[in-house]
C-alpha cells in the first residue's frame, strides 16, 4: 500500500481519563486486525465532529495482536457499520 491509500475505520472504542481529561478514540478496520488511536483534550473534542467512522491512511494503522481484542474490534466494527452511517455523528 502506498502512503495515499485510505482504509475505512469505524469507531470501536472510546475512553476517558479523568485526572488529565483526555479521551483516547480507537478506530478499527472491520476485519478488526488494524487500528488507529487518537487522543484528545476534552475541550478539544467538544469542538470536534466525532464520527461513526473515517478514512485513515493504511500507513498510520497499528496492527493488533492480541486475538481477543481482534475479534472484539471486528465485533464493534461491524455493529457500528450496521447501525451508523460512516459519517454519522456518533
């Protein structure tokens, strides 16, 4: 895949963490094998638009290795795909 290639995420965690009021996005691809993770201020996340999914560069996704987690993000994914539209506010 070259650097330009986009892949289709879809949000399959969110987690905040009080004492430093940030708040970590995960978004996976739907065969939950890859991931990308994002990490935001919670003032800054209120201005921006968080969406069922997005379009991240294949270069930028980490791989999961964890098989447990594998199947828990392709489980989300694909509930998320189900019941959003990909660029739904979620």
């Amino acid at each position: 895949m070259t650097a330009a290639e986009t892949v289709q995420c879809w949000l399959v965690e969110r987690s905040s963490y009080g004492d430093e009021r940030m708040v970590t996005l995960v978004y996976a691809t739907p065969d939950g094998e890859r991931y990308l993770q994002k990490q935001f201020s919670t003032n800054l996340l209120m201005k921006k638009r968080v969406t069922a999914a997005i379009e991240a560069e294949a270069d930028r996704l980490e791989t999961v290795d964890d098989e447990a987690t594998r199947e828990r993000y392709a489980t989300e994914a694909s509930r998320m795909a189900d019941e959003h539209g990909p660029d739904e506010e979620v």
